[in-house]
C-alpha cells in the first residue's frame, strides 16, 4: 500500500511539475525528451522481449499484440489528430 500512494504521490508532483513549466521548455527540448523517452521505452521493452519471450507459452502473442496495438495507435493518431 505504501509503493501505491508513493506512486500516486511521485504521479501527481510530476504531472504538477509538467504543469508549471509547460510554457517555458522550446519545441526543441520537448522533442528532445519525448525521443528520451521513446527510447528509454525501447530499451525496456527490448529486455523484456530477450528475457522473457522465450520463456513465454504464447510467443505468438507478442507479435499479435504488435500488430493491434501498431493498427489501434494510427487509428486513434488519424481520428483525434
């Protein structure tokens, strides 16, 4: 219980945080931390697949999730953008 409210703790500094500065970061430094982000991402999602995909019972499965989460993304991307 206590991992969970540090959680919604660190959440809502952080989205607070985000807030506040929100106006100041250039277009430059916001893409620069999304790409950041995008691979830090990357990089776990890699060590999950080399680690735990071939333990995994459904290994097809990953690939099936790939290709709805990849369809459902651009179709949210075209509906809402």
């Amino acid at each position: 219980m206590i991992g969970t409210l540090t959680n919604v703790c660190a959440i809502l500094v952080g989205t607070t945080i985000g807030c506040l500065i929100k106006g100041g970061l250039q277009k430059k430094y916001e893409e620069a931390l999304f790409t950041a982000m995008g691979l830090a991402a990357l990089g776990i999602g890699m060590e999950y697949v080399v680690n735990g995909l071939s333990k995994s019972q459904y290994p097809v499965m990953f690939i099936v999730s790939l290709a709805i989460g990849a369809c459902l993304g651009t179709w949210c991307n075209t509906s809402i953008g």
